[in-house]
C-alpha cells in the first residue's frame, strides 16, 4: 500500500493509529475511511476516492454482534479494485470512540451510529422539544464513549433572549462544564460561533430528535441546500425525518460531520460509566451513603434521597438517575442472557455437524 498520506489527514486520520497495524497489513492493504452504512452495504473513502464496499466474508462469519461491524466513521484496511470502483474491506481499525444504543422496541442489541467522534453536538430546539430528562440521555451515551459533548439550541429566534437564558442556565445548573450555544438557522445567530468551534482534521457528529433543525444546520455549514429537509408539525412540534442513513461529510473548512437520523427512542445499556458522569452529583453523593451497596430508594442514611428531601437534588433529576441505572443494567444482563443462549445453540449446532459427519 502506498504509505497514509495528506489525502488521509484530510478525513481526520490520526497517524499515532499505525502503531495498532502490523506492517505485513499496511504493505498489502489501504487505509480507508468509511463514509455511509446502507443496511449491508457501505461506501469508503481513502481521502481522494469515494466508493461502495462490501466486506469480506471472514468478517460476517466471526462476527459475534452489530458492534463486530463497520460503523460511520470507522478506519478500515481495504483492497481496492477495478480503477478504485469497489472496495473489499479486511478489518476495522482500533476506534477511538464508538457511539451507539440499544435497538429500538424490545430486541437487546446495539445499534451502532458512529465511530472515531471527537465532540457530539447533542441539537435540542429552544420550542416544546427542549426536555432536560432526554439531554441526559444523550449525555449519557455520548459521556459513555469518551466523546465531548456540546448542546446547540436551535431555533432561537422563536424565544425571548431572557428565556433562553433560563433554559441555559437549566442545562447548565445539571452539567456546569457543559459548553451551551443557542443558534437560529432563520436569522443567522450563533452560527459563526458553530462554524469556529469546528477544527480541521477534526470529526464532529449531529444528535438530535427528529424535526429539531439538525438537516438546516448541516446544509448551513456545508453552504448550500445539498440536503433535504421536512417541515415540522406545528401541532405537536414534532418532524419528520430528513436523514434516513448516517454519513460522514467533509466541510471546506476541513471539518468533517456525521449526520444521523433523528432518534425517537433512546436507550442506553452497558452504560454505567456514562452514568455515573452525567451524574456526576449523585455518583459523589453516593460515596456518603451508609451502605456501599445502597440502592438509592429507601435505605436509612442514604445521602441521595436526603439531598432529594432536603432539596438540594431535585426530585426530577433523582428519578430520571433511577430510572436509567435501572434501564442499563437490566438490558446489559438481557444482552448478556442472550449472548450465552446464542453460545449454546452454537455449541449444539457445531456437535450436530460432527455427529453428521462421523456418520
């Protein structure tokens, strides 16, 4: 393989990565980056050339869960054939990051949205959808994939500036370190700021529901209406979704930026340490509990459910902590009941097929 180059600095690649590669790899592979997933297909980048790919068979076979798959924004060793207009991909690369959620409705899987993110912009607009509970979650998985986090409030020029203060202030009375910026896309504020805060060379990705303005603020950055947007009910302020896929889109300022669809349902599993700094109030709190093993809910000398009564926590919050902690470790021993089910059915399959074959 030709040696990474300027093309590859371009899309973000770190050159610290190659010490995660044996060198018998790079001399018969590229590195490539991978751009969009449609379902079971995929395109890649290598900084230059822009083309679908599929993966090796080796991969799908010892592929144990969906975390075992290429996601938006992974580095992955490729061959490239036929003048660079299909790439096979043989691996994904150590990921600095990997953001994903339990599957909506009842299945307990991951689903993967995004891989190597260096700051999470989490959009809530300034109108019905601003909701302090849902920003935790957020916050949470985001904190759980060691990924910075920066809340942009849209639509700004539907508020007073005192109002948007209060709902600043809110968030910021839950997460004081958190960075906060409202913004319109109607009338330009704010967007100077988003477009500074963006660094060459350094990947960034959008988090929001549906209808919050994630697709026009994408279109803002990129400079023009490359992308289509829905109008928003006014009913109940809800939109429909503009983005059906993820995507990895290079900016002219050398930025790039994942677009993801808007996310109805949010659930976080395996997610402990995520929790614990979004929380990171409560988690100090607990360290003064009478019990080590305290649950929070009704034991004497509980120093959570004190600040709760005494008013120092506020009860909304308490709950919201509760509820999440419970939803993760539930859906992790879920995930995990499952795993070893999956084990022994393998198990059972492959002393079928020795059975067969000593017949």
């Amino acid at each position: 393989m030709n040696n990474p180059s300027d093309k590859l600095s371009k899309i973000g690649f770190d050159p610290s990565l190659l010490a995660t590669v044996p060198s018998e790899s790079l001399e018969h592979f590229d590195i490539a980056r991978v751009r969009a997933v449609h379902k079971d297909s995929y395109i890649v980048t290598d900084g230059e050339n822009s083309l679908p790919a599929e993966l090796l068979g080796k991969i799908m076979f010892n592929a144990s869960s969906p975390l075992d798959y290429p996601a938006v924004g992974d580095w992955v060793l490729a061959s490239f054939y036929d003048d660079n207009t299909l790439a096979i991909i043989h691996e994904i690369l150590l990921r600095k990051s990997l953001l994903k959620r339990k599957t909506p409705g009842k299945k307990v899987e991951f689903q993967l949205i995004a891989a190597n993110i260096d700051v999470a912009f989490i959009v809530q607009s300034l109108n019905e959808n601003f909701n302090l509970r849902r920003l935790e979650r957020y916050l949470v998985m985001v904190n759980e994939a060691d990924i910075q986090p920066v809340v942009l409030l849209s639509k700004s020029d539907l508020l007073a500036s005192e109002k948007t203060a209060e709902r600043i202030a809110a968030i910021q009375n839950i997460a004081p370190q958190l960075e906060v910026l409202p913004f319109s896309s109607e009338n330009g504020s704010g967007l100077d700021s988003i477009q500074e805060m963006m660094r060459p060379g350094r990947t960034y990705c959008l988090l929001g529901s549906s209808g919050v303005g994630k697709t026009t603020l994408l279109n803002t950055l990129i400079g023009k209406e490359k992308y289509m947007t829905k109008t928003v009910s006014n009913k109940e302020s809800k939109g429909r979704h503009a983005t059906t896929h993820r995507q990895l889109i290079r900016l002219a300022s050398g930025a790039m930026i994942v677009d993801t669809p808007g996310m109805r349902e949010l659930g976080n599993f395996s997610a402990a340490k995520g929790v614990d700094e979004t929380f990171a109030e409560i988690t100090a709190l607990a360290e003064q509990c009478r019990f080590s093993d305290c649950s929070h809910v009704a034991e004497k000398g509980c120093a959570v459910t004190g600040a709760v009564v005494q008013g120092f926590l506020s009860a909304e919050r308490y709950e919201n902590y509760l509820k999440m902690t419970k939803e993760s470790a539930f859906h992790e021993m879920s995930y995990f009941e499952k795993r070893k089910k999956d084990k022994h059915f393998a198990k059972h399959c492959k002393s079928v097929l020795k059975q067969k074959h000593r017949r």
